[in-house]
C-alpha cells in the first residue's frame, strides 16, 4: 500500500484548521490504511507571517521536501497569493525525487484573478496528482486546467465519522460564537429596533442587537475587524446573559492563540481550548449555533444541528456545498442522508476520475485503488 503524509496544524491561531485535518485523517487512513498516513507540520511562514508573499523565512528547514512517502496531502484553503512562494520549491523538489502531491478539501480565500492565472500557469508544469474542492466556485475554477479534480466537500463534515461525542448534564445548549466583532446582545421577548436582526427558532422569536459601528461593519465585511476585537477587548464589559430563554449559553473562541483573557474570557460560560475535541463536543449538543466562523457552523451543520451564520464571506461556499444555501440568513439544517452519501462518494469514489477504482473493502469502507 502506498504512504501519504499530509499536511496539518496552526490550531491554536484557529481550530477550524483542526476539523478538516482531523477529517482528513479519517478519509485517508480509510483508502491507505492506518499504518501507512503520517501528519505533518505545515510550513513556517502560515504561523510566523514573515511576509508570506515571499514565502518561508530564509532560515527554515524545507523538511517536507525529504520526506520518504509516495503522496504529500495539502489539505484546506491553500490556493492563495502565498501558494506558490510558500509551496512551489518543495513541490518541484518533491516532483524531482518522484512524489506526487495531491490537495484535497481545496479552497481559496479569495478569488483573485491573478492569483488563479499564476496558480493555472504552475499547474501546466507540476499539476496535482488529484485534487479535491470543497467548494463548486474552486472546483469551477480549476476544472478547465486539472484533468483529476473532484467537486467535493470540506473534509470538516468528517469530524461525525472521527468524533463521537459524550453527553452531559447541560440543559439544552446554544453555541454563541464570535471571534471577528463583540458578541451582539441576544434577547427573547424584548422589544426590537430596526437595526435589530431577528429570526425565528423553534416557536420563538430570537433578537440580536450588534452594538458599534465595527459589530455592523463587521458584518458586511471578510476579516477587516479582525484586530480590532482584540484592541476593543480592555473595554467594559457588556450585558450577555448566561441563559437565553430555555438555552444555556456556551461560548467559544476559535482563537487560543493570541491568549488575551479580556477578549477570550470576556463573557459567562466561555470556552477556549488548543485541541478541537470539546469545540465538537458542544456544537454536537448545541441546538442552535450562532457564529461569524465558518467552521463552527460546518461542525453543528454536520452533527445535525441548526447554525446560522454571520459574515460576508466567499468561504461560507463550503457550506452551500452541503445544502446550508441560507444560512446568512436564518438558521438551517441539512438533510444528512444528502450529506452521508456525499461523504461516501469521497471514500469510494465510484463517481472519481477515470484512474480511480473501487477497491476492496477494510472495515465497511471499500478503498480508493491507487
């Protein structure tokens, strides 16, 4: 059987990276066997910001040009200005020595037209073995320059397969999460105003009231408030209450890292971790999930709760990709019988690219052929 190591971490600055690396892991330990994948720290210049335009610093070790397997797996919104000053000597040493990459759960942050003509240009040389999207918009990208590409979804829908969560003695649950702009004030059964937000939930009216011109910005925009919620965090402390009608409130932070406990902790009942398995746990339990991360409401959607999100954002077509289309605005589901056949379609491939075959069987998965 062949070895793949893929690429993974950078958790604590977001644990959403953690829900697709862990499904990743489940995916390809069910085509290659688990002895035969291996995890891998991603590159320096992710973390360290070191002008990652101009790719790694200087001083670093390209250690993930010397590993000994067939396929190195990126995983995740990759394709970016920072690709290939980030990935491409490594690859072409890769390419030189006979290992194919392969980049699955394939996204991109933004659609920059001349960020995709230089990505295409790279790939007419050293293309992917296979990629996998996670998205329609990068697989309609792509789809004219990649002969082995897969219109798939965000290796996070996995985390029910690699997951099983424990229950506790919590009254029912709602998952409040904001980590781009202060949490807005969410009320039952008070009176409303116009710049009000409210939507309907299992027989109830729901408020919310985003304070400040930066909450409402922050809304119609992608990231342009994320600093700012750490420079308001020495502010006073809001009115956010513990229950919400039946709910108790827990809420989390993606952020561990930077730690400012005036920002993490700010509110009753929050909650922070470096390793993404109690994230699980409560948008597992949670009823309702409200949240300006994509991968929070991916994880709630996936266990088969109800999220609504709040951002401006081209990667919450990750989520459109699963059934969520409404989700900016109001909570939704998704028909997980729709959401299991996808996922089944990824580990069997039986709709993949022509070199692909169904294999045999391991457990009660049969296998990608390679």
């Amino acid at each position: 059987m062949k070895k793949v190591a893929y690429i993974g971490g950078y958790w604590s600055p977001n644990i959403g990276n953690a829900f697709f690396n862990l499904g990743a892991d489940y995916v390809l330990k069910q085509v290659f066997g688990n002895e035969n994948v291996t995890m891998v720290f991603d590159q320096p210049a992710y973390i360290t910001q070191w002008n990652t335009n101009k790719g790694n610093p200087p001083w670093a070790i390209d250690y993930w040009s010397h590993l000994n397997v067939d396929y190195v797996c990126l995983l995740g919104p990759v394709l970016t200005r920072a690709f290939l000053p980030i990935w491409k000597k490594t690859l072409d040493t890769l390419k030189s020595r006979g290992i194919k990459y392969m980049i699955l759960s394939a996204g991109m942050m933004k659609y920059d037209e001349t960020v995709i003509a230089e990505i295409k240009e790279y790939f007419k040389t050293n293309p992917p073995y296979v990629m996998t999207t996670r998205d329609t918009d990068t697989y309609d990208t792509f789809k004219d320059c990649l002969e082995n590409i897969y219109d798939g979804i965000c290796f996070a829908f996995f985390m029910p397969d690699c997951y099983q969560p424990v229950s506790t003695d919590l009254p029912p649950l709602m998952a409040v999460n904001f980590d781009k702009i202060d949490e807005p004030y969410i009320y039952i059964d008070e009176p409303q105003k116009k710049t009000d937000i409210s939507f309907d939930f299992n027989g109830q009216t729901i408020g919310m009231k985003f304070g400040g011109v930066f909450s409402r910005l922050g809304l119609k925009t992608d990231r342009f408030t994320d600093a700012l919620v750490y420079a308001m965090s020495p502010l006073p402390r809001r009115k956010r209450p513990a229950t919400i009608g039946k709910y108790t409130v827990i809420r989390t932070d993606h952020r561990f890292s930077p730690m400012f406990m005036r920002k993490v902790y700010r509110y009753d009942n929050s909650f922070c971790a470096d390793i993404p398995h109690t994230y699980a746990n409560i948008y597992a339990e949670a009823e309702l999930t409200l949240s300006d991360r994509v991968h929070a409401c991916a994880i709630t959607l996936a266990y088969g709760n109800s999220a609504f999100l709040f951002a401006k954002t081209g990667r919450s077509a990750l989520l459109h990709r699963v059934g969520a289309v409404d989700i900016e605005k109001h909570p939704v589901k998704i028909d997980l019988d729709y959401l299991n056949n996808e996922k089944l379609k990824m580990i069997t491939i039986k709709s993949f690219v022509h070199f692909f075959k169904s294999g045999g069987v391991k457990g009660q998965s049969p296998l990608w052929d390679f």
